[in-house]
C-alpha cells in the first residue's frame, strides 16, 4: 500500500481491497472496515510512503523520492 496514490479514490481504494480479498479466497465481508481502518493507520505517515503489512502489524518499507525530496539524478 502507498500512503497516497495521486488519482485513486477511496471508493476506488476499497472495491480493489474487495477484488483483492475475493481473489486470493479470503472473506470480503469486512473489507470496508479493514480498508477503514488501513487508511487511518496510515494517515501517520508522510504521502509517498510505501506500506506493508504483515499479519496484523504495519510498518514503512521505503519512502518515494518525492516524500524525501530527492530530485532525480542528484546524488
């Protein structure tokens, strides 16, 4: 998950988490309240954060270039 994805919106957000759950088998009952409760979560960190989740835990994988302010090509 990308803490802000320029063009996604939340509904679009929650029926790809519903997809996603449906395809891998699990239970898309509560994908409103799990996509709820994601988007909170990750309201914390900076846009451009990279998020991932395991078992029930999240945590920052990486950070864009553009939430760190890198410019491309600079070192």
């Amino acid at each position: 998950m990308v803490r802000d994805l320029p063009g996604i919106t939340e509904t679009e957000y929650l029926e790809a988490l519903r997809n996603s759950l449906d395809a891998q088998g699990w239970d898309a009952r509560h994908a409103d309240a799990e996509a709820s409760r994601l988007l909170t979560e990750v309201e914390r960190w900076p846009v451009g954060a990279i998020v991932e989740r395991f078992v029930d835990g999240l945590s920052v994988r990486a950070l864009s270039d553009a939430s760190i302010g890198r410019v491309p090509g600079r070192r």
